[in-house]
C-alpha cells in the first residue's frame, strides 16, 4: 500500500517529505531474491515523480547527511534515498542473515558483537561515552532554539491577538459554538424519502464554517458520497484547499487522514469511500482507534439496498468487522434527522475514531413530532416508538431498516401485540450508557429481535432473536434484494410471533 501514498506523494509535489529506503536485501524468509528479484525500486519513484538520490552506505555517514541535506534543499519532490544497509551489523555470525531480522540475538551472540565493538563483553547494559555526551549536547542545543522559538511566538501572539486565538481554536481540535443550531431540519412529507448520504452532505455543508479547518475528502467518489465542501476549493500541488481528492488510494487516504489528525491544528479530518471499500483501509482504521484519534470515516452504499452492483459491492460482514474493533465508534443512523445529530456528535463530542454508514437510496424522513426525537442518537439506542406503553416485545434496528422495524411494528399491532421500536444507531454509545439506561430501553425479560440488512454477527449480545443476512447479495434492484433475502417487515414481525410462542 506504500505505492499509494507514494503515488500520491508525487502527485502533490510534496517536496517536504523524504523517505530513505533500507536496501538490506533480506527478509524473514530468507534473501530479497526469493519474492522481490529485478525491480528497479528506483525507476518506480522517478516515475511517480520523484526525485531519487544516489545510493548510500548506511555506515558512511557523512554520505547520509549530505544526501539529507540536498534532500531538504527539494521543495518541489519528494525525495528516496536509498541506502544500502546489513542487516544485524556487526554480529558476526547472523549479520546479513535472517536470523537477525525477528529474533533476538541471543546472549553468546550479543558477547562476541560487544567484542566486535571494543566494548567489555560481560557488561550487562553499556552506551560509550560519546554517546552520552552528543545526546547531552543535543538536548542544549534544542533547549535553546525551543527558548527562542517560544519567545518569537509569544511576541507574536501580542501583536496578533485575533489570530492567536483562531491559532488556538483550531489546536484545540473543537468546533466553534453554534453547530447545533446550524443543522438543517428535516420535514417529513407524505412519501418523502432521502439518501442518508444526501442528508450527511447537507449536514457538512452547515457545519463548514464551525470547523474552519476540517480537511478531507474520497477515494474517487466524490459525488457519489456527498463529502465535498461545497463553497470551497481543493487542495493541489498549487494552492490550499479543504476538500482532497484522493484518488483510487483508499489505504493511502485512510494513513494520511492519520497523519493529518496526529499533526493536529485540524478539526476531525476525514475520508470517504462505499462501505465495501473500508476492507481496504481497514490497517489504517485500526490504527486510529489504536491511538485514540479523533478522525471521521464516512462510509456510503451500506447495504444490500445499493442493488444492481451486485455482492461484490453489497456490504455484509463490514458492519461486524468495524464493531469488532475497540474504541472505534461505528454510527448507522436511521434517517436525515439522525443523520445530522451523527454529524453533530462526531465533531461535538466524541474523542476518538468514528464511522458514520450512509445509505445510498432513500429512506423515510420519520416524523419528529409522532416519534421520539432524533437527539438520542447521541446515548446510542433510544426509544424511538411505543414508550408509552408496556411493551409486550421489543423491535431494535439500524439504520434503513428502523423503518422496516416501524412497518413490522404495525403488524404486530394487528395481532394486538405491544411492541416497541428501538433505534440503535451505534453499539458503541449505548454499551457506553450506564445499565439503568440501557434497561430503560431494552427492558430485561421482555422478547426482542433486531432486523438490521447485514451478519447477524454480534446481535446476540443485545436481542433474544436476530434478523439479518448471513450470506452474500445479489444483483438486482436494491428493493428485490431485501425482500427476497428476508429483509422485510414481515419477517421483522414473524421473530417476533416466534419468541412470543416459544416464551
């Protein structure tokens, strides 16, 4: 995946980055020879546009620093410099082999490389001298450039007030005041129904000027996801700009989106593919939810719903694959409503990692004033019809299949049935709750079933019965597919019947 970033790299000119390349032509296997013969790294990355230095030896180190220093000289490419290295140097029997690569040297080897060294061989733990004193002499070094950078800055702050505390905002990672009042409403109508992806973009269109320096972009897909700012321009080798057009380089984005929020001075940055797609960021996505980072993944086309693609493009399995990793926040909203609170909950309040997962067709914009509000997307699941009764069964869905849960609810209605539709936009916000909440909304004893267009994987830890689809899609038109894989208020209700007859 490192030809992505590199790709990219060239693209945008980035004449501040510099990568030396460690040519020791050994693997954990054995010889570069055996996987990695005849390419000419070098040619690559000239052809990517970069600039590519002669060749170094890793022990000549006034070569390195030169080649450094010519390097940072570039402000137009990036620059490779590649260096020849041996591996495990000097050890004298594992040096240039495999057994110096994963695996310590062992006591007798370590001994005999001390010997190698002029270093006494029975000292446990020994660093030179010198050594000591060129750390010391660094640390006074940076100490007083550190002094001097502080006290132009504070200078600066004086004469900049204004600035510094934008400055200060944007390192601060949190939005302006005002984003909830910015959002848009949604009022339903008779059939109205919108992509939750067409909502998110409307919600990020509104919550633009609260986070001024929120960069981000897709993998290609830029109409398709609907995360372009629109009043703004692009970031390219010539000019700043918020929205990033990554290109077909999804791990690539998902790394540099890292890169981006452990820099910092930027509020939630972000990138954007079809939930299928997340497979190929997966890596980098766990390493944001590794290192706690407040970073936005949006994901469209979230279902089987998305139709005529076929299984190739219809997410099953990805929902619990992204549940599956910890401190990473995953959020299906069921419809525009949620989908704006979504928004406003990921730039508002949460610290690390969160997926947002969008629809690709339409769904029904639930009405506010007969349902509960939207605002309980934020604890995770929430009661959002029939809480005002005693509940005889409880329906829990996500997504666009909280109005197929809504549907079966009125067929349960028929058969005199009191049943309860929960939305349980994220697992995440709601284990979060304390257990009284989460009592509060699925009631213990009382019958439950999810209905949720994706693995039933993971569903048992909150429903006595779940419905879903435990094998790939089909290509077809999006609504034929869920019916005829079981996606469908009628089934809803049918586990519901099930579980009261059994209990």
């Amino acid at each position: 995946m490192s030809a992505e970033a590199a790709s990219l790299a060239g693209h945008l000119r980035l004449g501040r980055l510099i990568c030396l390349y460690d040519d020791n032509r050994i693997t954990i296997d054995g010889d570069t020879g055996l996987a990695f013969a005849g390419e000419d790294v070098a040619a690559r990355f000239r052809a990517y546009g970069w600039r590519v230095a002669a060749t170094v030896e890793a022990d000549d180190l006034e070569a390195v620093e030169m080649a450094l220093r010519e390097a940072c000289d570039q402000d137009r490419r990036p620059t490779l410099i590649p260096v020849r290295s041996v591996i495990g140097y000097p050890a004298p029997s594992k040096q240039g082999t495999p057994a110096a690569h994963g695996a310590a040297l062992g006591k007798d080897e370590v001994r005999a490389t001390k010997r190698v060294l002029g270093w006494e061989p029975d000292l446990s733990f020994h660093v030179p001298d010198q050594v000591y004193a060129r750390f010391a002499s660094a640390a006074v070094r940076g100490a007083r450039l550190q002094a001097a950078w502080q006290v132009r800055f504070e200078r600066w702050r004086e004469r900049e007030p204004a600035r510094a505390e934008e400055w200060d905002r944007a390192w601060s990672g949190r939005t302006e005041p005002g984003v909830a009042a910015a959002l848009p409403s949604f009022e339903p109508t008779d059939g109205a129904k919108l992509a939750t992806r067409a909502a998110g973009g409307r919600a990020m269109q509104a919550l633009a000027p609260f986070a001024p320096t929120m960069v981000g972009g897709s993998a290609d897909l830029t109409e398709s996801v609907k995360t372009t700012f629109e009043r703004e321009t692009s970031y390219s080798p010539t000019a700043p700009g918020r929205n990033v057009f990554w290109g077909v380089r999804e791990h690539a984005m998902a790394s540099a989106v890292n890169g981006l929020a452990l820099h910092g001075g930027i509020v939630r940055p972000y990138g954007s593919t079809f939930l299928v797609f997340s497979d190929y960021m997966r890596p980098a996505i766990r390493l944001s939810a590794l290192m706690g980072l407040p970073v936005a993944w949006v994901f469209s086309h979230d279902s089987l719903g998305l139709g005529e693609d076929g299984p190739t493009h219809q997410p099953v399995e990805q929902l619990a694959s992204l549940r599956a990793i910890p401190g990473l926040t995953v959020i299906r909203p069921a419809d525009a409503a949620e989908t704006a609170e979504a928004w406003r909950v990921i730039v508002e309040e949460l610290e690390g990692p969160a997926c947002l997962v969008l629809t690709r067709q339409g769904v029904p914009l639930l009405d506010r004033q007969r349902l509960a509000s939207a605002v309980g997307l934020s604890r995770g699941a929430y009661v959002l019809a029939g809480g005002g009764e005693q509940a005889e069964a409880v329906l829990v869905a996500t997504g666009s299949e909280v109005a197929v849960a809504l549907a079966a609810r009125d067929l349960l209605a028929t058969d005199g049935v009191r049943a309860r539709v929960v939305s349980m936009p994220s697992w995440e916000l709601f284990a979060a709750q304390g257990r009284r909440y989460r009592e509060s909304v699925l009631p213990p004893g009382v019958p439950s079933a999810s209905i949720e267009a994706a693995t039933t994987m993971g569903w048992e830890r909150w429903v006595d019965r779940p419905v879903g689809v435990d094998r790939f899609g089909a290509s077809a038109p999006g609504p034929e597919v869920l019916v005829r894989l079981g996606i469908t208020p009628q089934a809803a209700a049918d586990a519901v019947r099930g579980l009261l007859q059994t209990g």
